[in-house]
C-alpha cells in the first residue's frame, strides 16, 4: 500500500504527520530488509562468518532508528530485540544456530508486517 493511500488513520500514532517521510521509511526498511535477508541466508550456510553477522546488525539499528524518529514503538521495540539477540552473537555469547537463524527470519519477517 502507498503511504499516501493509507489513510490519515496510519499518521495518528507517528511522531511526524508526513506521508512522504513514511514512504520513504517503508521503501529504506524494504531496502534494508532485503540486504539483510541475502546476508541472513548466507550466514545460514556460513556460520562462522562474523563480518556477515554486522551486514545484518547495522540495517537492523537504522531501522530501529528511524521507527524511534517516526514513534513507530512496535517496529522500534522489534528491531532493539533484533538487535539485542544480533549483539549476543557479535560478542560470542551465542552462536549461530538454526534456532538463532530461525528467530532472525521470524523477526525479519514480522518487521516486514509492521508498521
């Protein structure tokens, strides 16, 4: 659905009343999306590959930035969680496993569903 289709319904709950700035946020989170689900992918079959694991992270932390700006709470919250379990696995307290693959496409998935 464009932005300026949505209704004014959508605009109530954001920090700014500009359908183009949430146009463009949905076409930069789509865009980051999709990085991110290559990068996934591969890192699906390259476990051990750490630099992959930032490929994610920082699309992941735009994200969350620009939902906080635009007061998109549930896209925001989504992606810190995201983020929080991406930093386990940067710091090596987690590995990657299919259950941490499994989470990461769930919540790609559902940030995809959101706003």
């Amino acid at each position: 659905m464009a932005a300026a289709d949505a209704g004014s319904g959508l605009f109530e709950n954001l920090a700014i009343d500009d359908p183009d700035l949430f146009g463009d946020f949905l076409a930069e989170a789509g865009a980051h999306l999709d990085r991110v689900d290559t990068a996934l992918l591969e890192l699906e079959v390259k476990p051990h590959a750490r630099g992959l694991v930032d490929e994610i992270f920082r699309p992941v932390h735009s994200i969350k930035s620009a939902a906080a700006f635009l007061g998109l709470n549930e896209v925001e919250r989504l992606a810190h969680e995201t983020e929080t379990l991406l930093d386990l696995v940067r710091r090596g307290h987690l590995g990657v496993s299919s259950a941490v693959i499994d989470a990461l496409f769930a919540a790609f998935d559902l940030l995809r569903a959101l706003p």
